[in-house]
C-alpha cells in the first residue's frame, strides 16, 4: 500500500489548519472537527482497496520471432474477474518489458468508465502498444505491474501479475522473407542486378539457338552441323562450391554507429529505421546472412566462424533449409571489448576445411596485422580463395579530411591520415599477394560482398 495524491492533499490541508489554529479558537475546533472527519473515511478508503478490489486477468501476445529494429506489436487483454461494479478509482498498468526493447507510452491509465466497459459487454478489454528490439538475443515479458486507486483516492496498491512470454530477436531478416525466395527482388533491394551473361560462366546449362549478342567462341559447331542451323552452347555458373564466413567479435568491431539508409544506388540490406545504434558486428552478421541466403540459391554449401567474445563454427551446409539453422545459432552472437585473434582464427579455419573454400573474413585490419599474418596469408593463398574485408572508421575519415584550426587539431589531423595511408598500403601489399580485399563503410557492406560474391562466381577463380 501506498499513500495517494488525496491524502497527501488532506495531510496538507490539516496542517495549514493547524497552524492557523494558533491564532483562533474557532480554527482550532474546525480543525479539530476535520481530523475527526477524516481518519475514518481513510480508513474504511484503505480497507475497501484491500479487501473488495477486483482481480484481473491478462493475456500478452505477441510474435515469438522479431526482427531487429522493426516494429512489432504487443496485445494485452484484461478481463474481470467478477461482475460486480468495480470499486478501484483507477488502474495504472506498466508492462515488464525486457531491457532489450524500446517502448514508449507507458504507464497506461485505466479509468472506471474504460473498466466498466467489459463487464457491461461482457467482453475484455483489448489494447496494443508498439515495441522496438534494439538488442539481438533471448527476451522474456515476465509480469504486468498494475497500481489500484482507491475509490477516494487516498491509497494505492501495487499488484504484479505474472504473465510471461519468450522470444527471440534475430538479425533484421524479415526483408528477405518478403521476396518469398525471389533472388532477383533480394539482390535489386541490396542496389545489385543478377545479370547472367550469355555464353559465360564455367558449367555447361545446355544448347539453344543463336541469338543476336551472342559470341562466335560459344558456337557448338557439332550441333550446328547436324541439325542445319547455328546452335550455341549455354553456361551458368559453378555450383556445388563452398563458402565460409570469418566474422570478428572483438573490440575490432565492436564500434557503435547509428544506422539509417545508406546514400546512392546501393542500399545497405537490412535496411532499419533512422536513429537505431548498432554495432559494426551487427552489420557484419547481417551481411554474412544475406550473402549466405544468396550463395544457398546459387547451389553453393555456406560455413561460418564466429571469433573473439565467443568462438562459434557452423559446418558447411547446402540447401535453403540451411538457412534458418545459420539463423537459429548465430542470432545471440554480440561483439564486446574483448581481444580477437586474426591468425588463430585462419589457423584454425584451415584445419577443418577439408576442399577448396571461398574465405570472407570480416574485421578491421590494421597495419600491424600485414607482419603477424604473413605466413599464413601465402599459405591460405595455396589451397583457398581469401577476402578480407574490413570497415571502415568514419572518425578517422572525417578526421583527416577536416582543415585544422589549431596544432592539436593538426596533429589530430595528421595522425588519422598517416593512419589511412598505413591502412592502403598493407591493401595494396595483400593484393599484390594475390589475395582480394574489401574496404566499405557499415552502409555499403551487404552490396558490396555481395557484388563480389558475383564476380568470383562469374569469373571461375574459385
């Protein structure tokens, strides 16, 4: 129990009277009167609360799988469980969302006439607020919190009602489930077009008849002469070919950017709502996800390590229904400040791959890292094909890119473009290694492994 607004207006009142009783015998008696009057409208006001007040029911829904950033909705239902007038002034109810949600408008305030309402209908009352998962992981509503108001308004009291619900929040994935498994919708949202180019690839599709655009180099000369027209032959790309994710979990990217829509063509997928702080490894897991949804069309067999905060490998996996297990077992991976081990993680990679793999390895690569991985870059260089991708620092870029107005901020400057230029040149040393590097901001990851993902396919390097 808890005091209420009325009675702390009573006590005031009483109390002002008593200070002007000093001076009046007439004020000292009204005063007198008026504390006689009250304690037991208090009184009984308490034992109404405590002993008639109505208990309710409540029923929470709401998806048990959510989406990073989206927007869903919460349902609460509130029944009466008796028939009889209802006795509480008023009800303030708070929802015990977890700590991983965004979620405004409460508490809700319940008045008689709203309360009333269900029992005159005999139905319940139905309302629904809008939720925002800012955080990726396990969630659990444990309880509703309700606080009754006396009839006048003297008391309050705090009941908690447990009604629980689990769920999950997964990476912003719901983009692509609303292509229903179109590939051509999902790379045209990322700003990419699924182009396959005539008479190019690496596996033989079939024969068809020549087309205007199509090369002399693609003429089946055998089918043309037996069947008295001109017949090319028609590739595709390989299948049956193997991918594997390195994704850092470590301080490397651990970096917080707020993410909205990327500018240009070339949209970042998913796409979430403007102001939603994110870090650079959610970016990276996303993307990962996103490439994987493709490379699982294109027939390809998907792999992916986490390192760092948490050490997590999922085996290569073929086929569409391998999706939701990458899903299912990646969704409460979160980066921390914690140091991660680029060569122990290739190491390690290597010693479970058993054929030739697609390597996208995922961090922020420093100068230092030319020097501690050379060994085993020209030995992944052998036996695989190696992207390293990293992201870039957009407080180094703005930086150096600023007009110093005073020799702090010169030196500032001058530091974050020696800093950049480090960062080029050990580029610019990996590919002259034969390796393949990636330098995107957190907006332009997903287009940008993906577009790559297309060439390497495209090409027959792999």
């Amino acid at each position: 129990m808890k005091p209420g607004a009325s009675l702390f207006t009573a006590a005031l009142l009483w109390l002002f009277l008593g200070g002007a009783a000093f001076f009046s015998e007439i004020l000292l008696f009204i005063w007198f009167l008026f504390g006689a009057c009250l304690v037991p409208f208090i009184v009984i006001d308490c034992l109404v609360l405590l002993l008639l007040t109505d208990t309710l029911e409540t029923e929470r829904s709401i998806a048990g799988a959510l989406a990073l950033g989206e927007k869903s909705t919460v349902k609460l239902t509130v029944r009466r469980s008796f028939t009889r007038p209802f006795l509480a002034r008023s009800i303030r109810l708070f929802d015990m969302y977890p700590d991983g949600f965004d979620c405004p408008g409460f508490p809700v305030k319940l008045t008689r006439a709203v309360l009333d309402a269900p029992r005159k209908s005999a139905s319940a009352l139905v309302f629904e607020y809008p939720v925002v998962p800012v955080e990726r992981g396990p969630w659990e509503f444990t309880s509703i919190q309700f606080l009754f108001g006396s009839p006048l308004g003297f008391w309050r009291k705090k009941i908690i009602t447990p009604c629980g619900r689990r769920g999950r929040t997964f990476p912003d994935f719901k983009k692509l489930a609303d292509n229903s498994g179109d590939l051509k919708g999902v790379l045209e949202r990322a700003g990419l077009k699924d182009k396959r180019r005539r008479g190019q690839g690496m596996e033989f599709m079939s024969l068809r008849e020549y087309q205007k655009g199509d090369t002399v180099k693609s003429i089946d000369w055998r089918a043309t002469g037996r069947r008295g027209k001109v017949i090319v032959r028609e590739y595709q790309e390989e299948q049956d070919q193997q991918l594997l994710f390195l994704l850092d979990s470590g301080y490397r990217l651990h970096r917080t950017e707020e993410q909205g829509r990327a500018t240009g063509n070339a949209r970042a997928l998913p796409e979430t709502g403007p102001g939603l702080l994110r870090t650079q490894f959610d970016s990276a897991l996303e993307a990962a996800l996103v490439l994987s949804w493709v490379a699982l069309k294109h027939g390809d067999g998907v792999a992916l390590g986490c390192f760092g905060a948490e050490d997590r490998w999922l085996p290569p996996r073929k086929g569409m229904s391998a999706l939701p297990s990458l899903m299912r077992s990646l969704y409460d991976v979160k980066s921390a400040p914690v140091p991660s081990s680029l060569f122990s993680a290739l190491e390690s990679a290597l010693a479970k791959l058993r054929r030739r793999t697609f390597i996208i390895m995922i961090s922020n690569f420093r100068e230092e890292d030319g020097e501690s991985l050379s060994w085993i870059l020209k030995r992944i260089r052998r036996r695989h094909l190696l992207l390293l991708v990293s992201l870039r620092e957009a407080e180094a870029e703005t930086l150096s890119g600023r007009v110093p107005q005073s020799g702090e901020e010169a030196l500032e400057t001058a530091a974050a473009f020696s800093y950049l230029a480090a960062r080029k040149w050990l580029y610019k040393n990996w590919e002259h290694m034969g390796l393949l590097t990636l330098e995107c901001s957190q907006a332009e990851l997903s287009p940008s492994i993906i577009n790559r993902y297309l060439e390497v396919k495209r090409s027959g390097a792999l």
